[in-house]
C-alpha cells in the first residue's frame, strides 16, 4: 500500500500546530512548577512560624500541658494544618492533633501530577534550662491545591485564547501562502497541458523566483508560438490569399466550392453573388493607387463581415474588380435582402473619402446546388451581373431561372426543425476516424434528416444553417448529442456542435446532464471556428466543464484565422480537424504542404493533434501521413 505523503501546507499546519501546543504546553508547566515551588515556600514558612511562635508561648508558660493544650488548639481551629504536636514529652502530656478533611476540590490526578511536599516546621519548646519537648507543625494542602488548581485552570484559559489567536494569524498566512501556492501550481498544470499561463509573481521571495522563472519560460514559449503563427499565416497569405484584399484567392474558392458541391457529398444548394466594382482602371487614375487600394481593401472587408458568422460562407477576390461572396444554404429573398444590403453600404464609401461618387458598383446573383460546375454557376452569375450593368451602379440582378424557383413552396423551416428534435427523425450517418495503421480511433457521426414524403433528404449544413437562423441550433446540437449516445457504435465517438449554441443558457446544462446518463460513453466536440471568437469565454468554459469527465475537445479550422488556432490552448484542446479545403490535391501542391507543416509545428508546440477531413484521394492520405497528420477520415480512408 502506497503511503499517503503531507502535501507542503499540510506540512505548515502540523508545524504550526506543534508549536503552539509545546508553547501552551512549555507555558503552562512552568508556570505551574513555579506556582508549586511557590506555594511550597510559602507553606514551610507558614509552618516553620507557626510552630516557632507555639513554642515561644508554650516556654512563657513553663511547659505548663493545659496552656499549651489551650494554644496549640487555637491555632489548629484556624483550619491552615494538616497536624500540629506536642512531641518528646511524657505520654500522659504529649498533644496530637491531625486535620481528617480531604481535598475535595481537586483531581486526585492533579495532586498526583503535582505533588506539594512543604517542610514540616519544628521549635524546640524549654522549661527553664531544661528540653520539654518540640512542637512540629505540617501545613494542610487543601488549600495549596485548590489555588493551584484554579490558577491551572486560569492559565489553561488564557493560553488557549492566545494559542487561538496564534492559530487565526497562522490560518490567515498559511491561506494567502496556499492561494500562491496553488497559483504556482496551477500554471506548472497548465503548462504540462499547453497552455501558456502567466500568474502575478508571489510575495514570498521562494516562490517569487519560482514564479518569475515560470513566466519568463511561457512568455518564451508565447513568444515562439507567436513567430509560428505569423510565419504560418505568411504562407497561408501566398498561398490561399490575395495579396491587396486579404480575402482568399481564386484557388481558396475553387477548392471550397468542389468540396462543398461534390455529388458525393450531402445535398448542398445556396446562392453564388459576383461583385464588379465599375470602372475600376478609370477610378485608380481619378483616385490614385492609394485611394483605390484602400476602397477594394474596404470592399472586401464588408464582404468578409458578412461571413464571420455563416458557417461556409467565403468571399473571395477573383480577379481585379471582380468579388464573389459564396453563400452557401442561402435562400432566393434572402439573396436578395444581402445584395440590398450591399447597395445600400456602398454611398457610405463617398462620405468616408474612400470614392469621388456615391455608386461603386453592381451585383449578378445566380443559384447553386450539387453537383453544379463552377464554369457553369459563374457563367450565369456573369450573365446576371451584365444585366445588372446595364442598370444604374450600385444595382443587382437575380438570375432567371431562380427567380422561377423562387415560386416553388418551401417548407416552414421552424416547424420541420422543431418537429424534428421532437419526433426522433434526425439521424447520425458514422464515419471512421483512422490513424496511420488504419486502427479506428473514434467514429464521427454527420447529421442528416431523410427523405420524408415531399420533403428531400437534408444534410447537415442545411439544418444548421436554418437552424442558426431560427436560433434553435442549440436544440439540434443537444439532439444530436442525444442520437449519438444512444444509437452511436460502440467506442469513442465524435459529434459536430456550434458556437451558438454556446452562448444559450440550457445548452451547457442539458449536454452534462446527457453526459451524465451515460457515463461510459466518451465523446469528442467538435466545434467548428466560424463564429468561435464571439462565444470564446463560453468556449473556454464549456472546456473546463466537460473535460473533468474525460471527454475532448477540437476545433475544426479552414486557415484563414489563425489568431484563432493559436490561442485555442487555452482551451485545453485535444485535437484541430482540418477542413478539406486545406488538404484536397496536397500531395501534388507545395505551397500548402509548407502551409500544413507550419501547422503541424504550431500543433506541435500546443501539444494537440491534427485531424485531416474529407480525404478522398490516397495520395493526398500517403502525403498527409508522411508529414505526421495523426488521423484522417473520408472515402480514401473508410
């Protein structure tokens, strides 16, 4: 059996409780040895007076035994004695008396522990020049006792109110040294998990340089990740961005636009816009190259805002005056609304100084669905943008064949997705998560709904895209928690959430309370990044709530926020899954290559994993493991 060590604290207590127990204790007998030698002195006198003033009286009167009988019983009525006698004299003349009473007011243990022995007074008592005898006189002890007694009991009292006292000031110290303590010792934990935690230093000069030493080492490693970071995001930047906007280039886009519509994929349909800012060589030589750097960096800015918070949404430069904002699960009207949207920012421009005149451009919008070729929905995007330039500027136009479709009835998207989270009619479709032996690690379930009647099979961007609309993606987050531990395979299971759903006050609740009906599940969340800055304290605590119980966490990431990826540490992490975008085609790509190395490197220093998704190519698997991706999942892998 393994003997249980003190912690440090407790090391403190016990040293702080010994001494003020051999304090009390120190105290408390010498002052009682003293009292006793005192009261022992006191008592011999006592007696030794007593019985040289009886013999001097006794002598004055010639020995007489009457008188002396007459004296030495007045002195022993005054009760101070345990014995006075008349001795060395004939029997018939001899005096003997004894005090019976006993000590009732004290413990026989006390008197045992502290045993008074007073001398016995002896007086030589003469008849002229003859001896007639001696008077010896013992004190009594009961009342020695007594005082001894009520003056321990005294002492006791008030050494204890001190001890007390002491007891509080150390409990004061020792709880301000514990606070420090587990401060120190809580970043050594976060450090040991990644997570670059600085603490105020200690006042206690120990623990100070301990804690100095500590933070100098994070801020280093801080530091570090910090050159990381921008040396990744200076290859994500060549690589998947355009130089001017910052937005992602045509290749980003292309490649964002084959995943999402591959025919293989779940059903995926949306709305494509094509913005061409008017006459932009004219604009360059009126404004100068400055100007006009700084209205396209503006343009793209508010196409950017638009998709922070819409899961697959990206806007993208595509070539000169030409943006395209891809808007994926966005309905015809509300294709509309965002384009007048647009227009109506754009006279914003001219009162900022940003243009010489308050029309900047003009908006072609068309739709897409699977299986669609992005030559095809950029042609027709292409053709709705000429119509719209034959328009005044700062005007759109819908592509006609959606205009049509617009008439087609939709279904009441509150009703189905409620219907649906009550109904038990949603579904998890299982994939493996595989490591590099093709051992499975965990399964990720995809939400879906299927086919019901007239309505078509939904996967899960379409519901959680309307969802988040409604705001009752928290309910079809908790739902789909619910599938998966009840209907999920066996082993380590991995489930998409949202950010949020975060910030909904019966989100966290209802997912530990699922959590807790099924304790031997364990789950991985997977949280995608689109959205997770502004629910990131809600992140950082459904974190420390989740992973007592020894679930995971991940963040699903596209490249384009990696302030975001590297301060996902302080989540404690287990995991980044990489989106496909990132991975498709990478065995024959350098540039991303050198991209996702300087992501291995960053994941490296957080002490988390990197997950690639989507894999369907098994060169693109080969090269992902040559560089140390720890697991893969897609057709290439299942």
């Amino acid at each position: 059996m393994k003997s249980r060590k003190l912690s440090l604290v407790q090391r403190l207590w016990l040293l702080l409780l010994l001494l003020v127990a051999l304090s009390i204790g120190g105290a408390l007998i010498a002052n009682l040895l003293n009292a006793r030698s005192y009261l022992e002195q006191q008592l011999s006198a006592q007696s030794a007076d007593t019985a040289n003033a009886l013999a001097l009286m006794v002598t004055q009167y010639k020995a007489d035994p009457v008188m002396a009988q007459t004296l030495l019983g007045a002195a022993f009525e005054q009760g101070h004695f345990a014995e006075i006698s008349w001795e060395g004299v004939p029997a018939e003349q001899a005096i003997h008396l004894r005090n019976r009473n006993g000590f009732e007011d004290t413990p026989a243990w006390f008197r045992q522990l502290l045993p008074l022995k007073p001398q016995t007074g002896l007086a030589q008592v003469s008849n002229g020049w003859l001896q007639a005898g001696r008077i010896v006189v013992s004190a009594h002890l009961g009342y020695a006792y007594s005082s001894l007694w009520q003056g321990a009991l005294q002492t006791v009292f008030w050494l204890l109110i001190i001890g007390v006292a002491a007891g509080l000031l150390g409990f004061f110290d020792i709880r301000s040294l514990r606070r420090e303590l587990h401060a120190v010792v809580a970043q050594a934990h976060a450090i040991s998990e990644q997570r670059f935690m600085r603490i105020p230093v200690p006042g206690i000069p120990e623990l100070a340089e301990v804690g100095m030493a500590m933070n100098h080492m994070v801020e280093r490693l801080q530091n570090y990740l910090l050159g990381l970071r921008d040396e990744v995001d200076r290859l994500r930047r060549e690589v998947l961005t355009d130089s001017s906007t910052g937005l992602p280039n045509r290749e980003a886009f292309e490649q964002r636009f084959a995943s999402l519509l591959d025919p293989q994929a779940d059903p995926a349909s949306g709305h494509l816009l094509l913005i061409r800012v008017a006459g932009l060589a004219e604009l360059n030589q009126r404004l100068g190259g400055r100007r006009t750097d700084a209205l396209l960096k503006r343009v793209a800015d508010d196409l950017s805002t638009q998709c922070q918070t819409h899961r697959g949404w990206m806007a993208t430069r595509l070539r000169g005056a030409d943006f395209a904002l891809f808007c994926p699960e966005l309905g015809h009207d509300e294709a509309g609304k965002l384009a007048d949207e647009l227009c109506l920012l754009w006279p914003v421009y001219w009162t900022m100084d940003l243009s010489d005149q308050p029309g900047l451009g003009h908006i072609g919008i068309t739709p897409f669905q699977s299986g669609d070729q992005l030559a095809e929905v950029l042609s027709r995007a292409s053709d709705s943008l000429t119509l719209a330039e034959t328009q005044p500027l700062n005007s759109w136009s819908m592509d006609k064949a959606d205009e049509t479709a617009s008439h087609e009835i939709h279904p009441d998207w509150k009703a189905l997705l409620e219907t649906a989270c009550q109904d038990d009619s949603l579904r998890l479709r299982w994939y493996p998560v595989c490591d590099a032996d093709k051992t499975v690690l965990w399964h990720e379930g995809m939400l879906f709904r299927p086919q019901q009647g007239s309505v078509a099979a939904m996967g899960a961007l379409r519901l959680v895209s309307q969802a988040a609309r409604l705001g009752l993606v928290h309910r079809l987050d908790i739902n789909t928690l619910s599938l998966a531990l009840r209907r999920g395979p066996a082993g380590i299971l991995a489930v998409n959430m949202s950010p949020a759903s975060l910030q909904h006050p019966d989100f966290l609740p209802s997912i530990l309370q699922l959590l807790q009906h099924y304790p031997e599940r364990k789950i991985n969340f997977e949280f995608h990044e689109t959205g997770l800055d502004e629910h990131w304290e809600h992140f950082v605590a459904f974190s420390r709530a989740i992973r007592p119980a020894g679930h995971q966490l991940a963040v699903e990431i596209q490249g384009h926020n990696l302030a975001l990826v590297a301060r996902t540490h302080e989540a404690s992490i287990s995991y980044l899954v990489l989106d496909n975008t990132l991975t498709l085609g990478i065995h024959a790509d350098e540039g991303r290559s050198a991209l996702l190395r300087g992501l291995l490197r960053m994941a490296a220093l957080m002490g988390v994993q990197l997950e690639a998704k989507g894999i369907a190519s098994p060169e693109d698997a080969a090269a992902l493991i040559d560089m140390g991706v720890h697991s893969l999942t897609g057709p290439a892998i299942s």
